[in-house]
C-alpha cells in the first residue's frame, strides 16, 4: 500500500483527536501528547522518555500515546489544543512566553544567555515562576522544563561578521524577540511553520535559518544548507506542558505522578542534549557534508541595545540588565 502523505496522514490524526470522546483519568487512562518535531529527535526522545515513566510510575494504569511529525498540529496549533482541551500534552519552545505579555519578551532575546546553565537558571529562579504562572492563566499547566542544544545559524553562503547578516533571508518562529534581535542584526527575516522549513530551503524561498545541531540532523536541514556558522546566540528550552481542562480533572496523587515523571524525564533529556550536541554537530561536519565557520560577535551588542527598550520599554531594560547580571 502507497505510503500517506504527511498532509493525510496529519488529517487522519486530526480526526482521531477530535472524533473521539475527551478521557479523563477518572474513566480512562490514556492522554495525548502531539509535538511537532521529527521522530527520533530530542524532542521525541523526551515525549517518549516522559510517556514510559509515566507508564512504569502508574504500573501502566496511566498511558500517554506520543504523536510526532507534526501530524496533530505545529508548536502553535498544539498549544492552541491545550487551551481548548482537545490535546493533553505537548513539547513547546520559549516562543509560548512572547505570548505572555511585552515585559516577558526579553526572556527569549538571542544573544543573551552565557550557556544552558544560565539559561536554565533563569527558568528556576523568581522569573521562571512568574512565567509559569502567566502560563497557566492562559489555561496551561508547566510540569518541567529542559535544555536540547544550542542554536547555531546555518546558510548557503559563509557568514563570518554581523556584515554578512546583512540582507540574510532568515527564517525564523513568529517570536518578537527574535524577530527584532535578527532584523536589528541587518537580516530581512520571513516567518514560515518548522513543519514547512526543509522545503522552505529547498525551493529557495529563504536562504537561511537556526536551530540547534540536533533539530538540523532530525529534520534533514543539513541536504539543503551548506555552512553551519557557530553563532552559538540561543541554548534551546524547552517545557512539558498540560491542558489546564484535564489538569484540573486529575487527583492530587495523579498530578504528582506526572510531575515527577515530566520532571525525571526533563533532567534526562538536558543531560542528554549536553552529551549529544558535539555528537550531532560531529555528525554534520563529516556524515551531514556541512562546512563550519567560525562567526565574530563582535558588534552584536552594541546592535542590540535598544531592543529590549522597544520589545517591553523601561521593564525590557530592566529585565536585559537583570538576565545578564544572573548566575555571575
């Protein structure tokens, strides 16, 4: 039998998700958990890693069904389906937090963060809880939150100074802060779906984009780009997250479980990305065919220094002083 396009196959799942009648763990226990990113990539391995504690944790009384590929939705649409209550889980990125309010955009600026610890920190820290409790305002539950490698810049052309950004078509998420730090940096950015991204570069309509080392080799990014500049600007957070609906249907007992589970799975995940970065970069310099360049950050802060006074005013300049003052 012909093989379904992922357009069919994303319909029939579709289908699934919404013909069937809403479990709670009360009269049923499977849950689930959409995600947008290739099969086998950390983000999987973290949805599955989360979905087999959980199974062990609750003597398989609670299951979670992983479905990855995009084929229930990208980032924005999972999210969307959290609120409604038509999916339970999904694995969503920073760009959730622009959605959040203007003072809360300079969390995701790029060139920001020293490492992933840093990075992290934030997330644990008085910020972190004031950006999971805006989350969950918007009727979704934060249970953990993880690290999956560093972004990096990848091009058909060598990129050697801030020059070369200059004209750059960038694809780039519909972040704010994103958008504003690639635009200040001289690159003409275009918002196009991560589901759409490798044919986005095949066809030409972009000339660039970033992600860390390990979403280039899942998503096969790497047959259509051939230099990997080491801009370094992002350590990739990502977060489990809840319907806020079929949280507040679940017991007390059945809420720890899964917090325990998408924590122990998140510090397994993080350990596991900070192994597997310079396996996956290795990986593109040699297998993958891509050229590495090394990029000059120099007068990338000084370009910056408005931008968090007109993502978020005088609380952007505060909260950017705030975040590169943190963990010294």
């Amino acid at each position: 039998m012909q093989a379904l396009s992922r357009s069919r196959r994303r319909a029939l799942a579709l289908i699934l998700l919404t013909g069937l009648a809403p479990l709670t763990a009360a009269a049923g226990e499977v849950f689930k958990l959409g995600h947008m990113f290739a099969r086998g990539s950390l983000p999987d391995q973290v949805a599955l890693k989360f979905a087999e504690l959980v199974a062990e944790q609750s003597r398989q009384a609670i299951r979670i069904e992983v479905y990855p590929d995009g084929v229930l939705g990208d980032e924005r649409e999972n999210v969307a389906q959290l609120r409604k209550g038509s999916l339970d889980f999904t694995i969503s990125g920073d760009v959730l937090i622009s959605s959040l309010g203007n003072q809360f955009r300079v969390v995701n600026m790029p060139f920001i963060y020293r490492d992933p610890a840093h990075a992290l920190a934030v997330y644990d820290g008085p910020l972190g809880v004031a950006i999971r409790s805006g989350i969950r305002q918007e009727g979704i539950e934060v249970l953990s939150w993880h690290y999956v490698g560093t972004r990096m810049l990848t091009a058909n052309r060598p990129l050697r100074t801030v020059e070369d950004l200059k004209g750059l078509k960038l694809r780039l998420p519909q972040d704010q802060a994103w958008v504003a730090t690639w635009q200040a940096l001289g690159a003409s950015t275009q918002q196009i779906p991560f589901t759409e991204l490798a044919d986005a570069l095949r066809t030409g309509r972009i000339d660039a984009q970033e992600n860390p080392p390990n979403f280039i080799r899942g998503q096969q990014l790497y047959k259509h780009q051939k230099y990997l500049m080491t801009t370094d600007h992002l350590p990739q957070r990502q977060m489990i997250l809840a319907s806020g609906q079929r949280w507040a249907r679940l017991s007390a007992t059945q809420r720890q479980l899964l917090l325990e589970a998408a924590r122990a799975a998140a510090r397994w995940t993080t350990a596991r990305a900070t192994a597997q970065q310079q396996d996956d970069l290795d990986w593109l310099l040699g297998e993958g065919g891509m050229t590495r360049i090394e990029f000059d950050t120099r007068g990338v802060r000084a370009a910056l220094a408005e931008i968090p006074g007109r993502l978020a005013g005088t609380e952007g300049e505060r909260l950017y002083e705030q975040i590169l003052a943190s963990g010294r």
